[in-house]
C-alpha cells in the first residue's frame, strides 16, 4: 500500500469517528433538552390541575391563573438573549429558581398555601412536585 492511500483511510477513518462524537453529542443535548422541557410542562400542569391558591406580591389567584401567568413568564425568558445567556437551554431547576418561584419586579417569593391551610413558598412545592416527576 502507499503512503497516500493510508493517510486516506486514517483520515476517512477519524473523520467517522468525529462525525459519530458530533451527533451523539448533539442528539443527546437534544434528548436532555426534550426531558426539561417535559418536567417543565408538567410543573406548569401540577400548578393548573393542583386547585391550590397561589400569592403572588400578596395577591391571591387561582391555580389556572397562576399557571398562565408561569407559562407566560417561562415563554418569555426562552425567547430572552440575557436571561440565561446564549447557549444555555432552561432546566426544570432553573425554571424554579429563577422564574417560578419569586416575582422579577419585585424580587418577592411567590407562595402557596394548601387546601389544608398550610403556607409554603412555591419554590418547595415546585421542587416537591418536581421529585414526583423523577
């Protein structure tokens, strides 16, 4: 065999190789990806089917609405350059830290209370819910 011939299989082969590492890193940040956004959308569900009051800036609202009003946060920070960066995608852990769980106008914790009467901040709950979903 000559020279030219191996380096052409030695490349052809590395390039496979490189090829395989890049799809399987992009399909698999694809994966991540869809899993998020499922815990997500069942956060947002556990929140409209709970029947739970939410307080949001000392407001009570319903569970339906407080899902709306999640769901409209959560869509705009998607869409939102600065909010978690360029390249960084929204986990579930992320969406209750930083979206969820306190007001972004006046930095107040969001809260819930319970059909039993118990207050907590919606934090916990989410993070409760979220435990169910694993």
């Amino acid at each position: 065999m000559n020279i030219s011939l191996l380096f052409r299989i030695k490349f052809l082969s590395i390039s496979i190789t490189l090829l395989g590492l890049l799809f399987t890193n992009i399909y698999g940040e694809d994966s991540n990806i869809k899993i998020e956004e499922k815990k997500i959308s069942f956060l947002i569900k556990s929140v409209r089917e709970s029947k739970i009051t939410f307080i949001r800036n000392g407001e009570e609202h319903t569970s339906e609405r407080a899902a709306d009003h999640l769901q409209f946060k959560y869509t705009r920070a998607s869409k939102m350059f600065w909010f978690f960066g360029p390249k960084t995608k929204i986990t579930a852990k992320n969406f209750i830290e930083k979206i969820a769980s306190k007001s972004s106008t006046t930095g107040k914790a969001y809260q819930v209370r319970l059909k039993d009467g118990t207050v907590m901040t919606t934090e916990k709950w989410l993070n409760i819910k979220l435990k169910e979903f694993q």
